[in-house]
C-alpha cells in the first residue's frame, strides 16, 4: 500500500471531518466494497483464510489480504496464526468489531425494507443474517 502523505490536504481535511461526523469516521473504517462483506462473513466466527475466500469467490487475493490487513490494523478483525506446519491462520471479530453486529443487521435490514419497495424484491429476509447477539457458548 501507499504510504499517505499525512500533510495533505485531503488528510487535513478528513481529519477535520472526523472530529465533526462520526458517521464518516465508521465508513472510513468498514466502507468500501468487500470490508462490509468480509465482517458479514466474519460475524458467525472466526474463518480461515480460505474459507474467507471460497465464501467471496470474487474477490481477489491481493484485495482480500489488502482489506483483512486494513481492518486488523483499524483492530476490527484479530489475525491468529498458529505456529504449526503447514501455518494455519484465522480470522475472527475483535471487540470493536464485534460491537458492529447491530450496525450490519441495521444495515442488513434497511437493505431488506427497500427491497421490497422494488417490484421485484432484491432480499429475501434476514433469516440466513448471523443473530443480532452473538452467543458465548
């Protein structure tokens, strides 16, 4: 990735934005394409590398490793890497990711409501949606 010239105008004014909309801090966070997609996969527990990728059949590698690198960084999803032969790593929510839960299933559910505005809905329902709380057993 590119390093970010931290005295840009841009990076001044994003800056200056967050302080002002914690809406725009979250998106900087989960917005995008695949980030949003990558924590709905990761909502019903930790995955392997692969299982992420077999599930987003789409995605390429490089933007996979690019975006569960952002939001390890961003302490949203943990990286656990074993040290066994071959090296097995997952992936799971962390705390601060885990606290998303209710802000995908809003999401989730807005996406639901106006599909059905359509003629044709878009969304079945949320029945296949990981629960709202996530279960400590």
């Amino acid at each position: 990735m590119a390093k970010v010239k931290e005295s840009s105008t841009i990076q001044l004014n994003k800056q200056t934005v967050f302080k002002l909309c914690p809406v725009t801090y979250v998106m900087e966070k989960i917005g995008g394409y695949w980030k949003p997609i990558i924590l709905f996969h990761l909502l019903s527990g930790s995955k392997r590398y692969g299982e992420l990728k077999r599930a987003m059949p789409h995605i390429t590698e490089k933007m996979l490793i690019q975006h569960l690198k952002q939001l390890e960084t961003d302490n949203l999803v943990l990286r656990e890497a074993m040290p066994v032969i071959p090296p097995r790593v997952t992936y799971s929510l962390t705390p601060s990711g885990e606290a998303l839960r209710p802000v995908l299933y809003a999401m989730a559910n807005w996406a639901i409501d106006e599909g059905r505005k359509q003629d044709e809905p878009l969304f079945k329902s949320l029945e296949d949606f990981p629960r709202l709380t996530q279960s400590t057993s």
